[in-house]
C-alpha cells in the first residue's frame, strides 16, 4: 500500500504540471506576456498566479473598450486587479480605472439643514420633462449653471406655485450640479431654519447664520411656510437677503406663495402689521431673483 506522504508527493507533482501547463497557455496571449515581463519575477512565482494574473489581463482588456464607469465588467466595478512584486512574490490590489479617479476628484459641496434624502440625491438628468409647463424653469436652470460655470453674473429664482410641482427638486439639482465644480452652495428648509436658529441661540447661532448667509450659492426652500415673527422677517431674513444683494450671491426661494402673497404674509406678526419692513424684504428678493411660476401635477401623488 502507497503511503500517503507519496501520494500526496504525486499530487504535488500533479498540480506543479497542471500550473505549468496552464501558464504556457497563457503565454500565447501578447498582453500576458506584456504583463509578466514589468513584473520582473521568476517564472516559478508567475506560474503560481497564472489565475490571478489571466484575470488581470481579461479586466484591462474590459477597460480598453469600456465608455464609462456605468458599462465596468470588471469584478469590483471601477477598478482593476493589478500585480505587484513584493519580496519574492505577487501582491494584487485594487487599482483605480480613469473613470473612478475622475469621480474620486468630485466631492460634491452642498450642505442640506432639514432636506429630505430625495432632494439631497436630485440630478438635473433626472429632472420629469414630460410637462411643457416646466420647461422654462429648467431651461433657466441650466442657464444659470452655465453662466455661472463661466464666471457671469446672473439672477437666481424666486420659483413659486402649485404644491408638489417639483419646485424644490429642480433648484437642488442645480445646486448638486454645482457642488460637482466646487461651489459652497447651502439648501435650507426655511421654516425648520428658523427653528434651529433659535434653538441655538446660545450656541453656534452666529456661526450658523454666517455660513447660510456667505455661501456662493443659497436655496431658501418653502418661504412663506413659516409662523412669521419680527425676529425671523428683520433680524433672519433681513441680515441674509442684505448680505447677499451687496455682495452679489445668488439667491433661490421656492413658494407656493406669490411675491405678493409673500408681502403679505411677512408684513402681519404676531405683535403687529409693518408692511415696509415687509415690502424692504421683497424688494430684495425682486433684486437677487427672477421669479417664475411653476404650475404643474402633483408629481408627489
């Protein structure tokens, strides 16, 4: 009867052959062969990674034709398995492909107070074109991302109407799109600001109304939503919309509310009725913003 270290010594034997002979195959690919002659090893150390090094060559052979990080066939998509030589053997890594060091490079800059997950995650390519009535909104859009891209001076929105019509979604696209390039834009749910601002008033108030009021780019989402107070339409939004109109810092308010629903809403408190403390606010708003109004389907049914 054999013993079993000399069956396992046949075995051994066995497998160094099937290596073998599957390297030798391998090396009728020129790209294989292109790869084991950088790695600068010995032939016994390529024959035992014969598998991992076929592998190799098959996911740079996916990148070469591949047209975009969405179309990757590779095993962990965006990135290569690649070779190399650490002491007296072969260490595989995950290497980037250009299309994931280019999105690596994108570090999107908006910051949301009180923004739901769906608006956080809004894409201009996403955006419902279906209703001709939301056409000039988007094409607005795309203009001031444009403009701005090449360093002209233009308008944001006063974007008012009909409630669930996508108001919001479309200025927080536009504001992602611009987050990709850089730009320090801030998206705020305003009457939950207004909250927060007065919760923290011993805190990071000072601090947190800085980094609202001195953002390049700010949305004031769903003005005209809040209980108004002297304290909120003078000492909030009043600091917010002056700052921002002797700087020239593009400015959006989405609403359900005209401008002129908007003045009346901001001129009765709970104290007293000012309206030219309330018509000072709108007439900044008219000098920041362009309005239009987006009448549309409910798009949150």
């Amino acid at each position: 009867m054999q013993k079993i270290s000399e069956m396992n010594k046949y075995k051994k034997k066995d497998l160094t052959l099937t290596l073998r002979k599957s390297f030798m195959l391998a090396l009728k690919d020129e790209k294989f062969v292109k790869l084991v002659n950088r790695l600068d090893v010995d032939e016994e150390t390529l024959i035992k990674y014969t598998t991992k090094l076929e592998n190799t060559v098959s996911e740079l052979n996916n990148c070469s034709g591949c047209k975009g990080i969405s179309h990757c066939k590779n095993r962990v998509t965006g990135y290569v398995s690649y070779p190399e030589k650490q002491n007296n053997g072969l260490v595989f890594s995950y290497i980037p492909c250009k299309y994931q060091k280019e999105l690596s490079k994108i570090k999107n800059t908006v910051t949301f107070f009180e923004t739901p997950k769906f608006l956080r995650e809004a894409k201009m390519k996403d955006l419902y074109l279906n209703d001709k009535r939301r056409i000039e909104v988007i094409k607005y859009a795309k203009k001031f991302i444009d403009s701005y891209k090449n360093g002209e001076k233009i308008k944001g929105l006063y974007l008012y109407g009909s409630f669930g019509s996508g108001k919001s979604y479309i200025i927080n696209a536009l504001l992602n799109e611009l987050g990709k390039e850089g730009v320090i834009c801030i998206s705020v749910y305003y009457p939950s600001l207004l909250k927060t601002l007065k919760e923290g008033f011993k805190t990071n108030y000072e601090e947190r109304l800085k980094e609202i009021t001195e953002c390049d780019v700010l949305l004031l989402d769903d003005i005209g939503a809040e209980n108004n107070t002297a304290w909120a339409r003078d000492e909030i939004l009043g600091t917010i919309l002056q700052y921002r109109m002797d700087n020239g810092l593009p400015t959006f308010f989405t609403s359900n509310l005209n401008l002129e629903e908007l003045e009346e809403h901001l001129k009765t408190t709970t104290t007293s009725t000012d309206k030219i403390k309330a018509r000072r606010i709108i007439e900044r708003i008219k000098q920041l913003t362009v309005p239009l109004e987006l009448v549309s389907e409910n798009l949150r049914k």
